[in-house]
C-alpha cells in the first residue's frame, strides 16, 4: 500500500515510516497541514495518517476539507489528545480511526490493515474530464474534443496527476513525488521536459490551451475561462 503520514515530530515520523517501509509499504512523510490536504486531496494514497497538532493547518480541519472536497481515502489520527469529546471530534470531522500516542507500532499497523479493507464509500472514478480532455483510467485512452491522443507511460501518469488536480497549481516538487516517486531533487530538467511533451500532444494541435506554467511556481491544468 502507498500510505500517507502527515506529522511534524521528526522522531515519531522517522518510526513510523520506517516501520512501513519494513513491512513492505511505500510511506510518504509531510510535516504541514497544509501541504497535507493538497496530498490528500490528489487521491494518491490508499490510508493516510495523520496528527491532529500540525503547523499551516491542524488535522481536524485537514480531514474536514478534503473531506468536502470529495476525498475518500481512509484517515486514521494519530495523536496525544486523548479525551473521548477529543476522539469524537476526530471521527465526526471525518476520520475513520483514532489512536493515542504512545502506541503500539503492531495496532497502528492492524488497524491500517483493516481500513484498506473495508470496501469504499463511492466507486473509483474512472474517467477524468477537464474541459473537452478525457482520460479513460481502464482503457487508458485519452483523446480532446473526440481526437485520441498516444502517450507514454510516464505522460498519461503526469497527465493524470494533472487531471485529478484541476484547476489547482501543482509545483514541481510535487509532480517529482506524484509521478516519479522522488522525494529529493534530482538536479535535472525530468518535470521540465515532459510537461514540454505533454503539451505539444494536449495542447498545440488545438485553439485552446489547457496547461499553463506558472513562472517560479509550477503548473496548472484548467479548463478556459
């Protein structure tokens, strides 16, 4: 499973990603709120833990809007705030889980477990749209305005982090996590290059322009005004 751990304790962070990671699971660590809901939001992730204490935004009103934004991926809080009203809270906010630090590595583990396999609340979308673009996430078919469009690999995966955040800027940092599974900085021109090809197929064989660079900031896919 690809897990989600949004906690700004170093050491609980190092532990816990470390232990998934040892037990066969790809974690990916944030340490702020908000760059938390953005991750959270992108629907990348099949379990996401996360602190209710953050800095940028706290883990209550984390859940809460990508709650209303639609995302459904399973949240357990992992927290010192330990009170039933406090556990309440967490669960009516929108967690599925809550577990009081300090904690067993060994519960934490089952209760992940658990929550990739209860079924989920609404089907998996399968077809993204922005604008006349569509991509057909089972046939991996995608065509504008009726014309398909061949892509590699690497590209419907840019294309589709993209798609699921429309309307959104996206820096490169992330496309770098989201679609190369770096969490460093490589020191190459990788994000560059491909969106350069990405929209020479998207974009230049039609009127209007669908990405959009933002100069020092990243890149927005968005459908005309």
């Amino acid at each position: 499973m690809r897990i989600l751990l949004i906690e700004d304790d170093r050491k609980t962070s190092d532990y816990v990603s470390r232990g998934l990671s040892e037990a066969g699971h790809v974690c990916d660590t944030l340490a702020d709120g908000r760059d938390g809901l953005y991750s959270v939001i992108s629907g990348n992730h099949d379990v996401v833990i996360v602190d209710r204490m953050l800095p940028g935004l706290d883990g209550l009103s984390l859940v809460k809007s990508a709650r209303a934004a639609g995302a459904r991926t399973p949240v357990i809080f992992l927290t010192s705030v330990s009170g039933v009203e406090d556990r309440v809270e967490g669960l009516e906010a929108g967690g599925d889980d809550y577990l009081v630090k300090p904690f067993a590595f060994s519960e934490l583990l089952a209760r992940i477990h658990a929550l990739a396999r209860r079924p989920q609340q609404q089907e998996q979308q399968t077809v993204l749209q922005v604008a006349d673009l569509e991509m057909n996430l089972i046939t991996r078919r995608v065509t504008r305005a009726g014309v398909e469009i061949e892509l590699q690999p690497r590209e419907f995966r840019l294309l589709e982090v993209l798609m699921r955040g429309a309307g959104r800027v996206l820096t490169r940092t992330m496309l770098l996590e989201q679609v190369w599974d770096f969490h460093f900085d490589p020191k190459t021109s990788v994000v560059e290059t491909h969106v350069s090809r990405l929209r020479g197929k998207i974009d230049k064989p039609f009127a209007q322009p669908l990405l959009h660079t933002l100069r020092n900031t990243g890149y927005s896919l968005r459908a005309p005004n």
